[in-house]
C-alpha cells in the first residue's frame, strides 16, 4: 500500500473516530435506562460485525482472483 493511501486512511481514521469516541463518552454519561443502553450496543454490534464480515470475504476473494 502507498504511503498516500495510508495517510488517507489515517486521516479518516482520526477524522471519524475522534467524533465517534466523544459521542461513546456521552451516550456512556447520559441518564438513559440499561436496557436500552444494551439494545443500542447490541445493534451498533451487529452492525460492526457485518462490516468485518463483508470486508473479510472481500479480502478473500482478492487473494484468490490474484493467484
């Protein structure tokens, strides 16, 4: 990977997880009930899950177009 490509992924990276891990913080802080912090936990899970997996499978079929 070139170096303009991982410091495009960096700044993305930084830009997206910077607001990301502020708004954890204060949904964390905020006077909501447990059971709803869980139900959006659980979702934000699943959807992070589905991501890796889609990414995973892209990735594998990379590495066997490329052979």
């Amino acid at each position: 990977m070139d170096i303009l490509r991982s410091l495009g992924f960096l700044c993305l990276g930084i830009g997206v997880g910077a607001p990301l891990a502020y708004g954890i913080y204060k949904f964390i802080l905020a006077d909501i009930e447990i059971w709803i912090k869980g139900i959006v936990l659980l979702i934000i899970l699943g959807f992070l899950f589905l991501i890796f997996s889609a990414i995973r499978d892209r990735l594998k079929e990379e590495k066997i177009e490329g052979v």
